[in-house]
C-alpha cells in the first residue's frame, strides 16, 4: 500500500498503472475510518483492480459552529485498516485549496434544499466540490458510496450526470452494528446510556417499514409510529420525513414509485442520520397515483 500526500504525487502514482489499462475504484472518505467504510473498500476490490481510498476532512462542508476542529482524525489506525483491507492507495492531502480558499467553487440546489441541507446550509456545496477535485485527480472508472448518507449520495449522482463526469457511482447498503445502529465516525460520542438509546432511530425506521409492508400508505401514519418509538427513547427528531428515493421531493402517500423514511435527530453530542427504503404493498388493485402528483 502506498500513499500520496499531494495531488502531483497521486496523479504521479497512478499514471502508470492507468498506461497499462487498469481500472481504478474510488472510496472517498474523511477518516476515522471503521467496518462501513471497509464494506466500501470491499465492493471497490471486486469491481475494479485498484483500490483509492482518500482520506481528507473537507472545511468546505462545515458551517461555522458545527464540529470542524473536533471532528476525530485517527490516520495511524485508519491506515492500518486499510492496509489490512486491501486498499493500494491512500490519498491524504494536507489541503485541496489554495491558501485563501478557492474563488471558484460548485453549488448543489434542488435536492440539497431538503432534509440535511435545511439543517446545514451551504453543506453539499462543500461536499460536491471537494468530491468533484477528488474525482479530478484520482480519476477513477467508478466510486463507491454508502446508503446512510442517501441525500447526498443522490446529489452525487446527479453531479455525475450533470457535469457529464466519465465514471459509475456505485452505492452500497448502510453497515449496521448488532443492534441495528448504523455504523458512524460520530457513534463514538455516544456515552453508553446515549448508545442504547441511539437503537431507537433505526427501531423507529423498521416500524414503518413493518407498518408500510403491511398496507399502510399514508405517510402521516408511518411518521406518527416512528414518533412513538423515538419518544420512548426520549429522543425528538430533526427531521422525519418520507420522501421520493430519486427526486427526493416530499411523499404525502405511497405508491410504486420507490420511497425512502428518512431521520436525524441528536443524541446526547451526537447528531446522527439515517435513513431505511419503503415499499407499500397495496390491500387493493385500484388506481394508484402517480409519482408526479406527489
């Protein structure tokens, strides 16, 4: 495993090996690494011949009181994981911008405009264009992203589409623990009290995935079951909302159109998302509407 601490020294690294054909997978990731991100690695060895993993906590994505200067930075042990994991390259800049901030950047509207990005503005601004320089240097044949940050690995997507980006963007389903928690760097501020509430968010999910299996169309009453299992945990959600799986936009029934429950809430320190597909499996054969008049 090597690793590049530049963007000349990666692009110099990887050179060679793209000169004689080999197909490059991407796992872009801002450390603190753990069995998720390994999942993502693991996906990348089968689909490609050489593994990028980059490991760079991003400014641009940080509002000015979230966790920037707090957010853990563990590279000795994220380096040993990934040398135990079969990554052959680590890309681990110091920075990707000039000294006073880049003059230019990308901006994401739409689907950022809902969800994470309500809560967090100017956030996915910063993650498309740091994502968009990352795919500049490593120029890979595909990267590959986890389902728990559904939103922005759909705003990805249509960056990709967009920008007309010559690469595949492969998502991969949430890692949970045993408990159903999804796995996160920021489970570790979590006390032990707060970790056993915590289970709360994904039990609230599977409730309306149970209720949504069962007939259950109307989204209110999905969110009213999700309500009672968070309030016994003494947690109040951020948001909980049920939204199309492409478009992104507000779902007040369900229909064939793929949909997704949507949560973030804090926990103790912790603010903590995630996120669980719905499909309702209608009682009758009547005429169901469209995704449009949703």
């Amino acid at each position: 495993m090597r690793i590049a601490h530049s963007t000349a020294e990666m692009r110099r690294q990887l050179a060679p090996l793209r000169r004689e054909g080999k197909s490059i997978a991407f796992v872009p990731t801002m450390g603190c690494l753990h069995e998720g991100h390994m999942q993502l690695v693991a996906e990348a060895r089968e689909l490609a011949d050489i593994v990028v993993l980059s490991i760079y906590v991003n400014p641009l994505q940080f509002g000015p009181n979230e966790d920037l200067d707090k957010y853990p930075r563990t590279f000795e042990a994220d380096a040993r994981l990934c040398e135990e994991s079969g990554v052959d390259f680590i890309f681990h800049p110091t920075t990707l911008y000039p000294k006073r901030g880049p003059k230019i950047t990308l901006k994401a509207t739409g689907l950022s405009d809902c969800l994470c990005g309500s809560a967090r503005p100017g956030h996915f601004d910063g993650v498309v264009t740091v994502v968009n320089i990352l795919f500049n240097i490593v120029q890979p044949y595909l990267a590959i992203f986890g389902d728990k940050d559904w939103q922005q690995l759909t705003i990805i997507r249509r960056m990709v589409k967009d920008l007309q980006l010559p690469l595949e963007i492969v998502g991969i389903p949430t890692v949970r623990e045993a408990d159903g928690l999804a796995k996160s760097s920021r489970n570790r501020y979590l006390s032990t009290e707060d970790r056993k509430r915590a289970t709360a968010i994904s039990a609230a999910l599977k409730a309306m995935q149970k209720r949504a299996l069962a007939g259950e169309s109307d989204v209110e009453a999905l969110i009213s079951e999700a309500r009672a299992v968070l309030g016994e945990a003494g947690i109040e959600s951020e948001y909980l909302e049920v939204r199309s799986a492409t478009s992104l936009k507000r779902k007040m029934k369900l229909n064939r159109q793929p949909a997704r429950a949507f949560i973030a809430a804090r926990v103790g320190n912790a603010r903590l998302i995630d996120n669980m597909p719905l499909a309702f499996e209608p009682c009758d054969t009547g005429p169901l509407a469209t995704e449009e008049s949703k």
